[in-house]
C-alpha cells in the first residue's frame, strides 16, 4: 500500500524532497498510523526485503530489531522466520 501513497504523493511534489506520508508498516491489524518519512530514507528503507518503517513502541523484539531511530519513526529489519516471510513475499 505505501507504494500506491509514494507514488501518488510523488506526483503531487515537485522536488521530492519533501516528507512522504506513508502509513506504520508494523504488525499490528488495527494501526492506521501515518508517518511523515524522508523520501530518501523510505526508498532506502524499502530496499531491503526485511526492512521496514513503523511508529516508536509497534516494533516487536521477538522478530525485529531498531536499525535506526527517527524520533518520529523506527526502521526496524525483521529476523528469524519473520525475515524469511518478508523475503518470499517481496
């Protein structure tokens, strides 16, 4: 879904370097966060199959570890079975 958003909103700004509203791509059903993330960063983030951007407090140390903190946002990289999941959907 947040690639429809990136697109969409890349129409919509010029220079691009404007923050793209992207919504919490944590595990939670209900989360309907929105996040405003750097394109640079979430074209970064999206990359790499097990990587991925979600609001403080969503991630879950079971399956994923921080790799780097926004303040606003995480990017979190998922491990074990979570990660081999993330690699055969992408």
């Amino acid at each position: 879904m947040n690639e429809r958003i990136v697109e969409r909103t890349q129409e919509f700004r010029a220079n691009g370097a404007a923050p793209l509203d992207v919504m919490c791509e944590c595990s939670l059903e209900a989360c309907e966060d929105m996040l405003d993330v750097p394109p640079s960063i979430y074209e970064q983030t999206r990359a790499s199959a097990t990587r991925f951007i979600v609001t403080p407090g969503h991630q879950i140390p079971e399956a994923e570890v921080v790799v780097e903190d926004h303040d606003t946002f995480l990017v979190v990289s998922k491990i074990g079975t979570g990660a081999d999941v993330a690699r055969e959907r992408a």
